[in-house]
C-alpha cells in the first residue's frame, strides 16, 4: 500500500465519523420537527417514538454505534499498521535502492577519477620516461663526442710536443752518456751554419 | 787606433768576467808601478799577483808593462772590450769543460769575430747542443729543437709501426 492507499483509509474513517455524526443531530433534529402543527399527531408519535426508542434503546444502539466504530477504528488501524510497515519497508527499499545507486555512481566516479588519474601518471611516467631516454642518448652522444674531441686533443698535444717527449726519453735514458766534448763538432756545425746570421745580428748591435 | 787593433784577447778570456779581472790586474800593476815611482828607494813594496790569464794576454800581446804606453795600450783595449765587444749567450745542457770552451772559443774568434766574449749558460732540458743568443736573436741549435723540426718524420714511423702492428694483429 503506498500513500495513496494510506489517504483511503483517512478519508473513510473521516467519512464514518461524519456519518455517525449526521445521524446523531439527525436524531436530535426530529425532536424540533414535532413542534408542527399536528401537534397530537407529532406528540403521539413523539411519544411513541419515545416509547420505541427509548433509553435503554438508545444505549444500545450507542454501544453498538460505539463498538462499531472501534471495529471500524481498529480495523483501519490494524491497515495503517499494515500500510505502514509496508510503507517503511518499501521506503527502506527505496532507499537502499537509491544509497546503492548513488554509491554505484559515486565509486563509478571514483573509479574513473583513479583511472583518468592513473592513465596520467602513467602517460608521466612514460613521457619522463622517454625524456631520460631522449636525454640519455643526448648525454652519450656528448660523451662520445667529448672522447672524440679529448682523444683529438690527446693526440695532437702528442704530436705537437713529440719532440720534447722523445728528448725527455733520450734525457732519461742516455743522458748521463752524453759528452759535451763529443758534441763539439755537431755544435760548431750548427753554429757554422748560422754564422752569416750571428755575424749581421751582432754588428747591427741592440 | 791602429796599436789597438794589434792586441788580442787569447781564447781563455772567454766572458766579460774575465775582462773585468784582466782590467783590475793591470789597474793593479799600473798602481804599483806608479807608487814605487813616487817612493823612496830602499822600501819594500809587494808586487801584485797576476792570473795566468793576465799573463796569457800580455805574452800573446808581445806587452812590457814596465813601459806606460804598453799599460795604456792595453788598458784602452780592455776598455774597449768591455763597452763594445760582441758578446754572445750560448746555453749548454751541462757545464762545459775548459778544453771544451777553448776549443769553442777558438772558433768564434776565428769565424764570427776576434773579439766576440760569451756568456756560458745551463740549460739541462735541452738535451745535447746549444742555444745561441746573440744581441737581438735566439738560435735553438739543441737536440730537443731537432726533435721538434722532424716530427713529422717521428710521426710517420709511429703511423707505420701502428698499420705493421694491426697487419701482425689481423695476421694473428
């Protein structure tokens, strides 16, 4: 029963205390009425209304009115009762039904968020990734290129003080060996050599 | 001017050191020779030593100090040496013998100029040979300046030994 079902119950339980009330001032509204002109005829049957209706009538007919009403009351109650934990059961229902879906919706969210999340930090990773490659391959290149450019230089610092390195050896080596006297001719030679050179140097003076 | 010419330095005078010491000997002499004319006969006077550099110079130079001109003669010389000889810087890898720089001497005076005074130098680096300075240039005539002048040919062997040992490594 939902709360449609529930209204029908109040208003027929409305209904039969507005019913049982008609009929109360109905009864109270007949005794006015026997004030008309037949007024024997309207007393007699006044009277025997009195008569047949008296008050243990009415009393019963009260109680049975009374207990009507509380089968009636009762009754109704007994379907409020029922309509409302069928309410609740169904408003629980509902609810959950609702929570679930809200939560299923919240963690689809959720889960989309960590995923977008994780798809990011992997395309970061990936990305760092290939940077630290890119840049790797960058450094080894400059690296292979510094060896190149230092053996280059290695090389031709070699080559440019080979003569100092090969009398550096001979030094090392034979250098005790070497008489100056045995170099005599060799240096007179040299000199000889130069000699038109030393003489036009020292008599054009400073 | 002519007189001055006539005198030469013997090949043991090598530097302006030894200029300088034949100038103060015969400063000396010609001191003593002129006190023991102003003093009184009869008083002892020490004769000054000489080299034998000194006496090399006097005895090549047919020289008799006794006499004044021969003194002022060579004096004059001497002067004339220290202010205008040539003078050469000649750079050795180890310090040269006597004979060595007699020998060398000989030659200058003979070849390059009669009067020419060299200034012995000690260069150990330079392997064997000699650098020569003279007024305004620098003659690198040392064994480590040939090395640098044939480097090319010290290269080519190193190349040609370096083909010969990848042939022998390919090889084996």
């Amino acid at each position: 029963m939902d709360i449609f079902g529930l209204a029908a119950v109040l208003i027929g339980i409305v209904a039969a205390t507005m019913a049982f009330i008609w009929l109360a001032l109905r009864v109270s509204g007949g005794a006015h009425a026997s004030r008309n002109p037949n007024a024997s005829h309207l007393d007699q049957a006044e009277k025997d209304v009195e008569h047949i209706f008296n008050d243990e009538f009415r009393e019963e007919l009260r109680n049975r009115g009374r207990l009507h009403f509380e089968k009636i009351i009762g009754e109704n109650a007994m379907f409020l009762q029922q309509d409302l934990r069928l309410t609740t059961s169904q408003l629980n229902e509902f609810m959950k039904t609702e929570i679930t879906k809200k939560l299923q919706g919240e963690f689809s969210k959720y889960e989309e968020s960590i995923t977008d999340a994780k798809q990011m930090a992997i395309e970061s990773i990936t990305k760092t990734q290939e940077a630290i490659e890119e840049q790797r391959q960058m450094m080894g290149q400059q690296l292979l290129q510094e060896i190149e450019n230092e053996k280059s230089r290695m090389v031709k610092r070699f080559e440019e003080n080979l003569g100092d390195i090969v009398n550096h050896y001979v030094l090392a080596a034979i250098g005790n060996q070497i008489d100056l006297n045995d170099q005599l001719d060799y240096i007179i030679a040299d000199i000889e050599a130069n000699k038109e050179v030393i003489i036009q140097d020292l008599s054009d003076g400073a | 001017m002519e007189h001055k010419q006539t005198l030469q330095l013997p090949v043991s005078v090598v530097g302006i050191t030894d200029v300088n010491r034949l100038d103060r000997e015969l400063v000396a002499i010609d001191e003593f020779l002129r006190q023991g004319a102003i003093r009184e006969p009869g008083t002892t006077m020490k004769l000054p030593k000489t080299s034998k550099l000194f006496d090399e110079i006097v005895s090549m130079n047919d020289l008799n100090l006794i006499q004044e001109d021969d003194r002022n003669r060579l004096r004059d010389f001497l002067r004339d040496t220290q202010d205008s000889a040539p003078r050469l810087h000649i750079s050795f890898s180890t310090d040269p013998s006597p004979l060595f720089l007699q020998r060398l001497m000989n030659y200058l005076r003979e070849k390059i100029n009669p009067r020419v005074l060299v200034q012995v130098g000690l260069q150990p680096n330079i392997g064997a040979g000699c650098v020569v300075r003279s007024t305004n240039k620098v003659f690198d005539l040392s064994l480590r300046e040939d090395f640098r002048k044939k480097r090319r040919v010290l290269m080519q062997y190193i190349q040609k030994l370096e083909v010969h040992d990848s042939k022998q490594e390919v090889k084996a």
